[in-house]
C-alpha cells in the first residue's frame, strides 16, 4: 500500500488505516497494577527524535522512511512539542484571516505550493519486553495537521485531524531488535480549512506519542452512562462494553463489573458471560443496566466519583484485564427552559480556555493544567468551553476530579471561508452543503464524543465554533451532525454551536437545531460605541430577541 501526496488535498481522505475511535480508559494486567496506575502494556515514545525540517514538501528527505536512510543532516527536536517553537519555520497568529491569506490566493480544498513546512521525524526504539507477543499499536495523542506514518520502511497510515487519537495497528511491521519510525508532519492540509481557529498556527507533534500492546481479550470500548432518577437519589447505570480477541472467537471466558466507592466499599457488581453478550462483525458487546440506592450526585460544587472496574476473565477464571473508570452521577435536564442539574438550577460562572504554556504552545503540561484549575476554583469559575477543538485527555480527568463543567467544543472552524476579504462568494463558504466535506466534519463529531463520552464532567457539546448561519446551504450539515451527536449520546447532553455577533433569529438558518443559544461576545466588538452603558444597551437587544427563543442562552 502506498501514500499519495494527493490526500492532503483531497478532503474526502482524512484517514487512511487509522483506527475507530474509542473511549479513553486505561487498561492493566493486574488488580496491583491497576492500583498503581501503571499501565505496563504502553511503552511512551516521547522524547528526543531526529527531524528534518522544510519549508516545501518537493524539498523534504522523501524517502527517509527507508530503513537504510540514515540520520545524517537530521537534527533533534522534542516530542511532544511544536516544530515553530523550537526554531523552526516562525511562529504566526491569525484570527478570521487564513494564514495563507495574502501570500496565495487559494478556493478550498487547495493547500499552499510555495510554504507549506514539512516536519521529518525519525525515532529508533526496541519493543518492551511486556509487549513482545501481543498485538501492538501506535497512538498519536496531538499532531498538527496531517500525518503520514511508517514503521521499518513500510506506510502504516494517514490522519488528520490533530486534536484527537490517531491509532494504527503496527503488529504487522514490527520486528525484533531495532525497530525505525518514521513520520512526516505536514503543516497545511484540506483538514486547514475546517481549522480556522482564532490562535496560534503551530504544527508539530504536540501531544503524547507511545505504543500499547492488548491482552488476548480485550476491552476495545467502554460506554458507562451514570444517572440519576427524578428523586435524585437513585442513581442509574447503564453500561455497554465492546470486547475484541479471544473470547470473542472462542466464546470462553466472562467479564465482571464492579462498582465501588472511592473508599472501596462494594455497590453493585454482575457477572457476564459470552452467551449473554451480544456479537457483532468487530466485538462482543457486554451491557446490563441497574439502579443505585441513596448515590451521591456529582457537581462542580461537590464532585463526587465513584470507581468502576471491569475485570476480563479467562476461562479459568483469572483476570487477564482490569479496566478502572471513575462514574459520577448526574442528571441534566431543561425544566421550564431553565437548565437544571440534579434538579437544581445550573448557573454557568465559565471562561473560554485555550491550550496554552508561554514556552511550549498547545504541548501543555499536568502542572499547567492543575494551575488553570486551581486559578478557576480560587476565583469561582466553575465551567469552561474547550475553544475550539478536544483538549488533551487529562483535562477532564482534573475536572472531573476538582469539578469543573465542561462545554467540549469540536475541531471545526471555518471562520474565514465566511468573514475575509479573500473570499465574497456564498458558494465558498464552508462546509456549506459540499458533500466532499462531510465524512471529515462528521468523523471530527463521532472521534470526540467516543473519546470523551464517559467524563461527568462534560455537560454539552460544541459542534463548531463561528459559523456562517444565515447561508441556507449550510442547513443539511447542521442538521446531519447535530443529529449524529443526538445518535450517539443517549444521554442526551446538549447540543450548541457558538454563533458569532450579530447572530439573529431572523437571519440565523440553524440556530434551531440547537439546544442552547450559545453567543461570543465582547466588549471590542462594540467598540464603536461610546461608552459601556450603551455597549450593555445594544448587548441587551441582542438577548432580548434570542430569549423569545424558549432556549437556555450563554
């Protein structure tokens, strides 16, 4: 199988034997294991690798991929890390503006010709002992924006985009000894169009890089949906496991799944063997459902967790995996058009966060994370947008822990197809209703909510971020993503867009597949008006026509 250069302007390519998104738990060998937290099935691959960097893909090391292709005229840069931070290429900020805005003209899905940087990575490693054996794969937690991948002189796969897992199967081309990757990171793809984000344009592998190896059975996804009854009380667990490997071929083996409180006092368990699971082309699907007695709700003001195993027997009985998930229970709904969470009112005090440590860009840090949320609690913030795409994984871990709502915003904004000066025609704006778009958008939809389903913290989805409404064009792609988010989340968590100023009933196409009424706005936008108490006047116009709505406005 061969790579083409065409994907990376072809918009219908966005991911080429990368794997389905899945839940992001973690896994172990052993109930000690577990306890530690010490995942000994992932091998990290962060670090110092050998690159190469190029301000055009015809001037890049092409086949340095090769196993005979040494390092020499590669340099060394830092994963996880931003190429332009580390004195490659420059660093560049735009807003609506495309960053290729005055320098080629450009009609989607065309990407730059004459710079368009180009990072060659090269890493060498040997497989760890606790993998050898097993079925192996890659994991690229954050790469900006397109990726191609090799291992051993042979093409793994492509992905774009960056700001959730890309996954390969590698088993096939590993070997004993030294093993060589190679990846290409390119900085401008048809994914750049649907990334108009207002921030910082770096690329790079930004996030974390390692391999983890699975059991002979295996839990490939997790969904545990937690609620509550209308007394509040009474919590609710709807669980749903897909299990991949050997008890899925010989039928041997069961699962248990136990419930516990942090203090590890026993709640619930059951026991499930393969002739209850349901079987489908891919897994074996393990559900069950039950009521919880007198739990304890989980909130930003009193995030309560509980912790919830499932323990993958062989058919002797023995655990070969332990999959540990922290569950809060917690019931949103709309009560007379006011949003409620476990029947009370829910008073969203939020900011908007980028991802984002002064010396290092979007590779932030724990340490960073753990500073932004104890600044949030100290001066009671006690929600936050991901703007404007998936943050890194253990950014709802710490919310979920410290309780902070989340709104989790998708990677998709196309600001500047709408609102530029290089671009006028309707036709243009995107995604519009141009089918070559759609299994990306929707792709982009389904990777975050898999990826982050089962975090109590996440309150709503944010399916874009300042889109083009008043095209009627654009309604068949709101409706198909809205829906799909509806599809997939039964707990039907609300759905929003965040509409850009001057954004009115009577001129917004889409705002009715909506849930919330989701508005940006800031004083600089009112910049022309003369004082703050006229500001606050036309602000005020503004939401009296979105309340005659009926929706929750923030």
């Amino acid at each position: 199988f061969r790579s083409s250069l065409d994907w990376l302007e072809n918009p219908e390519v966005y991911a080429v034997n990368r794997m389905k998104a899945h839940s992001d738990h973690s896994f172990y060998e052993s109930v000690e294991e577990a306890a530690n937290g010490q995942m000994s099935l992932s091998q990290s691959l962060n670090g110092i690798w050998h690159f190469a960097y190029n301000e055009n893909p015809k001037d890049r090391p092409e086949e340095f991929y090769r196993e005979d292709f040494g390092i020499i005229g590669f340099s060394k840069i830092e994963v996880p890390g931003h190429i332009e931070l580390q004195g490659y290429g420059q660093c560049q900020y735009t807003n609506i503006h495309y960053p290729w805005d005055g320098k080629e003209s450009l009609k989607a899905p065309a990407i730059p010709k004459e710079y368009n940087p180009v990072g060659s990575y090269m890493r060498y490693f040997q497989l760890d002992r606790e993998l050898e054996g097993k079925k192996v794969f890659l994991s690229f937690q954050g790469a900006a924006t397109a990726i191609y991948v090799w291992l051993n002189g042979k093409f793994v796969g492509y992905s774009e985009d960056g700001f959730t897992p890309s996954e390969f199967d590698v088993t096939p081309f590993l070997k004993s000894g030294q093993n060589k990757l190679a990846v290409e990171v390119y900085k401008y793809s048809s994914a750049s169009w649907l990334e108009d984000q207002d921030f910082w344009r770096l690329s790079g592998i930004f996030r974390d890089v390692f391999l983890y190896a699975i059991p002979k059975t295996h839990v490939y996804d997790i969904d545990v949906r937690a609620g509550l009854l209308k007394d509040y009380k009474t919590g609710t667990l709807d669980v749903r496991i897909s299990l991949r490997g050997q008890m899925k071929q010989n039928k041997n083996g069961s699962i248990e799944c136990v419930l516990t409180d942090r203090q590890g006092r026993h709640i619930h368990s059951e026991e499930i063997s393969p002739d209850k699971m349901e079987e489908t082309e891919d897994f074996m699907v393990a559900s069950f459902k039950t009521k919880i007695k007198a739990v304890m709700p989980w909130s930003a003001e009193k995030p309560h967790l509980y912790q919830f195993f499932v323990l993958v027997k062989d058919e002797r009985g023995k655990a070969v995996e332990i999959v540990p998930q922290l569950v809060g229970f917690r019931r949103f709904e709309m009560l007379d058009g006011v949003m409620c969470l476990n029947g009370k009112r829910l008073i969203i005090k939020g900011v908007n966060r980028h991802e984002f440590n002064a010396q290092k860009g979007r590779a932030v840090t724990k340490e960073d994370m753990l500073w932004d949320i104890i600044f949030m609690k100290r001066n009671n913030i006690n929600a936050v947008r991901t703007s404007h795409y998936p943050n890194h994984s253990l950014w709802y871990e710490l919310c979920d822990q410290f309780g902070i709502y989340v709104m989790d915003e998708m990677n998709l904004e196309t600001h500047g197809t709408w609102d530029s000066l290089s671009i006028s025609k309707l036709e243009d704006h995107l995604p519009g209703d141009d089918i070559r778009w759609e299994g990306a958008v929707l792709d982009r939809a389904e990777s975050m909510y898999e990826r982050d389903k089962n975090h109590p913290c996440v309150i709503a989805w944010s399916l874009l971020n300042e889109p083009e409404t008043t095209d009627e064009a654009a309604v068949p792609y709101f409706k198909e993503v809205f829906d799909l988010a509806r599809e997939l989340d039964v707990q039907k968590r609300p759905r929003t867009f965040a509409l850009i100023m001057n954004s009115l009933p009577d001129t917004c196409k889409c705002y009715r597949f909506s849930d919330i009424i989701a508005l940006n706005r800031y004083y600089g936008w009112y910049s022309q008006i003369a004082d703050l108490v006229s500001a606050e006047m036309v602000l005020r116009e503004e939401l009296e026509g979105w309340q005659t709505q009926g929706k929750p406005i923030i």
